[in-house]
C-alpha cells in the first residue's frame, strides 16, 4: 500500500515547470482603485475598498498586495490591537490591515484618501486629552 | 451569576471608553464590525453612531435535535477580540453547553433573563423540534417544543442557527423518524431570521447578532428568511472559479488535469449555483479556505432539503457546451447560463427529493 509519504508532493509556483495559475481577480480591483483615484483628485471623494468582501482565489490578494506595493509612509497603530496602515507606491492609495490582540487579521481594506480617516486625531479623544493635560498641570484643582 | 442578569443601562460607547478603549480604538472595531456585517465601509459613521448608543440585549440560546457543530462553529469564530467585545457587550444569559450553572440553576437563569428582559431579549436556537414524541428531545424533563413556545413568548427576536433549526436539516431528512419541524414552523407571531448552513459561517452567527446590537432591529431578509447581506448570492457567482466555468473549462475527476488547474468543479456535484451563502468571501478557518478552494463541490448546505437533494456527487445538470459558445457572444451570458441552470437543478433537485437517491461509490469516480 502507498505510504503517505511516498505521494509526490508538486508546488505550484516554486518553478518555471509549475507556474502559479493565475485567477485574474485582482485587475478588476486595480480598475476601481483607479477609478476611485480619479474621483479623489476631481471632486475630493474618498472611497474605501473592503478586501475581505471580494472573492479572490488563491494568489489573488498576494498579487494585488504586490502590484500595489508599500510607499513613502507607514504607520501602526495599537489600539484593540495592532493595526498596520502604509501608503501603497500610488499616492492617495493606502492599505490598511487591522489585527486583533491575539495577533489575527480581522480587517484589510484599501482607502483613497489624502489621509486616512482613522489616523487623524479624534474630536472625542482630543477632549479627554485637555482634561488629562489639565489634571497634570494643576493637580490640586481637580476635582 | 445573579449580579450579570441585572438589567444594563450603561450603552456600549461608555463602557469600551471606560475600559480605557480611545475613539479611534472604538473607529478600528466600528470598520471591523462593519466588514463583519458585510456592509458597505461608507456605512461606519453611521455604526459607529448606533454603536456609540447600543445597549446590551440578552441572547438566550436553546438547542434542541442538532450536533453541537453550530456552537463548535461560533466559539470558532475567527476574530477573538471582537468577538468578545461583542460578547462583553451582549448579555449570553442562557446557553446549556457553554454555560457553568446546571440544573435548577441553568433553568433559573433562563426564567430570569426571560422575566428581566421581557419583550426586548433574543432567542438564539439551534437544532429542530421532533413533533412525533416529545420525548425524543428533552431539556430539564421539558419538550423542545414546550421550551421553545415558553421562551419566544417574551422575545423581540428569534434566530435559528443552522440548516436543522432554519429548515429542518438533518433530523428531518427521509424518512423523518422524529417528526423533526424548522423554527419557522412553529414560530408565527415574532420575526424569525434563518442563518443556515451546516454548520454555518461563523462570522454569519455574530454578523447578525451584531446587527441587533447595533442598529436594534434585523437585518433585511430574503424569501426563506435569511439576512440578504450573507445570502443575496448565490456561491456561483461569487466563486472565484466562476471564470473557469465561463469559459467551459470544467474538472471531470477529483484528479484529473483540471482538478489540478482548480476548474470549475461543477459537472462533479458542485451545488454552488442553487445555492446561497457567503463561504466565498467569508471562508473558514480564519479565511484560509472554503470547500470549492479545497478541491470539493459546494454541498449546498445553506439550502431547504440538501440532504435530500440527490447525491452530492451528481452533477445536476450538465452546462451544454454549444450553449456556451453561443452564449459568449450575448453580454450577461454568464448569469443567464447561471439562473438556467438554477432552474433545471430545481426540477432535478425536486425529483431527487421525490425518488430519494442514494450515493454509490461509482457516483464518487464518477465521469460525466
């Protein structure tokens, strides 16, 4: 009887003999993040692409995630959380990858934007923050 | 125990900023809520508004005829961290396989959080109800269906997770030894929202939990009662061998060269184009991969009567490949080929239901 071990193994993609097939499901995106472009340079409109709700086979998102590149600016933030946020090598375009404490992708999206929202400072934390300056400076006074 | 079934007042806003969570903090979990509920991102402002104000509901799970595989499936769920958030912030009064208290206890705490909530709190159920006996299926010495009419009274809600608790599923199939019934048969006066699939997607259970948390009503639903954001497509078209298929391009054996090339694996049972679900996007095991990804046909889990639907294995109508060509030159060819196909499966899925197929092990090497 055949061991499991004695089945050949082939990986696609390792080698010119066996090269990655290709399920061409990242040019479409391409297309709507250009268009998106557009829109953000005429009337000023951001958009985000949720990449999770797209149904990409395998290879797909790598390929995407490789023509799209990592830019001039990268940005992590630690909130719930890591958060990996980078400017792809097209300016306005920006990917944003969330993780959960555990170390888990729960969210990966594209925004075209001149900054993501989620990086700007918070009306509701900016409060919080001049009470917790005040409260530093003049300990005595509060209350 | 008894200090968790007091009524919350505090709304989910308050209590993540008291736990020391930041607005931007609370923006990651409104964005990661949103994928989660398939929404469209441009909808996080206005989550992140009726989050901000969400109060707790209490979610009592009762399980009746079913395996365990749909609570194995939701303490699955892929994301932990909102995961327990939402848990932190839903109330999961009841639930017999999870909870700690048994006995009296167990059955005190569910006429608690009934008395506590009444009128505002969610049943969550799993598994159907056997009518034949209700003795086949007890809980505390009480009938299913006893249980079930007792609990829904007060309910704002009813979800009925799974294929079993949604349709019937299992229990009921052929030659229904139990009597088994769905939820929606014998629920009538309260919204019922079907979340099916055997088990179904994780993310599918606490998507729509999360909808009733956040917005405090259901979402919008199909024909058969399912949330349209998770199963308003069919796994046909939302395949990403879709392409494959369009193109006539079809494996003919689990290992022949198109098995190997990942072709569209209908013409070996795939049930992908009758039936509606969100496997193709939300996957499983932390996305890693969904059955068609694997290599396997859709079985058509999330459907009426799939175990009864002729044998996995047969492909239920043999896309012509002349009707192809011909269709390639009309714009839209692929969903039209699509919704007949549809149409023929139903026929032959009907007449399979009927004549009751069994599966051989020639179905399983079988060339079309």
């Amino acid at each position: 009887m055949q061991k499991l071990q004695d089945i050949a193994v082939r990986v696609e993609g390792k080698d010119s003999a066996n090269p990655p097939v290709n399920h061409s499901n990242a040019t479409p995106v391409m297309h709507e993040v250009l268009h998106s472009l557009k829109q953000l340079k005429e009337r000023g409109v951001a958009a985000t692409i949720d990449l999770k709700s797209i149904p990409f086979g395998p290879g797909d998102e790598e390929e995407l995630l490789h023509h799209l590149g990592c830019g001039e600016v990268s940005i992590e933030l630690q909130s719930l959380g890591k958060s990996r946020i980078c400017e792809t090598l097209y300016p306005g375009v920006w990917l944003i990858d969330h993780y959960n404490a555990a170390g888990e992708r729960v969210a990966l999206s594209l925004e075209i934007n001149r900054v993501p929202e989620i990086v700007k400072s918070q009306p509701e934390d900016i409060s919080d923050a001049i009470i917790r300056l005040e409260q530093q400076l003049n300990p005595d006074s509060s209350a | 125990m008894a200090e968790e079934l007091k009524p919350i007042t505090k709304t989910l806003g308050e209590s993540l900023r008291e736990s020391g969570v930041s607005r931007r903090g609370f923006l990651k979990f409104c964005s990661v809520t949103a994928s989660m509920m398939a929404l469209p991102p441009a909808m996080v402002p206005a989550i992140a508004a009726s989050l901000d104000k969400a109060k707790r509901p209490s979610v009592i799970w009762l399980s009746f005829q079913e395996c365990t595989g749909c609570t194995e499936s939701l303490t699955r769920s892929h994301s932990p961290t909102v995961e327990n958030l939402i848990f932190d912030h839903i109330s999961l009064d009841y639930h017999h396989t999870l909870q700690v208290a048994s006995g009296d206890a167990a059955e005190a705490a569910r006429e608690a959080a009934m008395h506590e909530n009444e009128g505002n709190y969610i049943v969550v159920v799993d598994g159907s109800i056997p009518l034949a006996n209700p003795g086949f299926s007890t809980i505390a010495g009480i009938s299913n269906l006893q249980i079930l009419e007792e609990t829904v009274a007060g309910a704002a809600a009813v979800v009925a997770v799974g294929t079993c608790a949604a349709f019937g599923g299992l229990p009921q199939a052929k030659p229904n030894p139990t009597g088994a019934v769905s939820v929606s048969d014998i629920v009538k006066d309260k919204p019922v929202v079907n979340v099916s699939g055997c088990p179904p997607i994780p993310t599918v259970i606490t998507g729509v939990l999360a909808h009733f948390l956040t917005f405090g009503s259901l979402p919008e639903l199909d024909s058969l009662g399912r949330p349209k954001v998770f199963f308003g497509k069919s796994i046909h078209d939302r395949c990403y061998r879709r392409p494959f298929y369009d193109k006539g391009l079809f494996a003919e054996t689990f290992d022949d060269e198109g098995a190997r090339k990942g072709w569209c694996l209908y013409r070996l049972g795939c049930k992908g184009p009758m039936t509606y679900n969100a496997c193709a996007t939300a996957k499983w095991n932390q996305g890693a991969s969904w059955p068609v990804e694997s290599g396997h046909g859709c079985l058509g889990c999330s459907e009426p009567n799939f175990w009864d639907a002729g044998g996995f294995y047969n492909a239920l109508s043999i896309p012509d490949s002349d009707v192809i060509r011909q269709a390639a030159y009309v714009v839209g060819a692929g969903v039209a080929i699509g919704a007949a196909a549809g149409a023929l499966n139903r026929s032959k899925q009907a007449k399979a239901a009927s004549e009751h197929e069994t599966v051989t092990i020639d179905d399983l090497d079988k060339r079309s």
